[in-house]
C-alpha cells in the first residue's frame, strides 16, 4: 500500500454519510490528499477546527454533493430539517 500511495503522490478521497468525519480528519495524518468527494456528510469539518485548518492550508479541494428535494423536502419528515440544516453548513465552508 505505501509503494501504490508513493507512485500515485496524490489522492482523491471519497467520503460518504458518517464517513465524512474520517474524511476531515485525514488530511490531519496523509499530506497526499488532492481533494475530498463528500457525498452526503453528516456535516462539514467545524470552523477552526483542525481538521478545518488542515484543509485549508494544504489547499484541498472539496466537493459536496446532496440528494435532490433537500430544499423542498416535507417538513413533516423528521429527516428533511437535519439535511437542511447540513446543507446549510456545508455552504459555510
């Protein structure tokens, strides 16, 4: 693995849901991150944070995508109001 990681030099990390976390925190240890793919995160790296200065200072660049109708999604569904809410932080960063 560590031959393949210095052959590639840089890398594309996907994340996914829960797995966003990790996903923030990994520029913290790897130097060889190019950019993140976060689909769907359960929420960006918080504002100063770590992880959130790692990222800028290594100039990742990060892609978030959603699933369709998270604007006008029911209000009734418990789960539309969190995604809001994510959506809403991700546009922060």
């Amino acid at each position: 693995m560590k031959y393949t990681r210095e052959q590639i030099k840089k890398s594309i990390l996907i994340s996914r849901s829960q797995g966003g976390s990790p996903g923030w925190l990994a520029p913290v240890y790897i130097k060889n991150i190019k950019a993140i793919v976060a689909i769907e995160p359960g929420g960006p790296a918080a504002e100063n944070s770590i992880e959130y200065k790692e990222l800028l200072s290594q100039k990742i660049s990060i892609a978030f995508y959603f699933g369709d109708y998270i604007e006008d999604g029911d209000p009734k569904i418990l789960s539309t109001s969190i995604w809001k809410e994510r959506l809403e932080n991700v546009k922060i960063l």
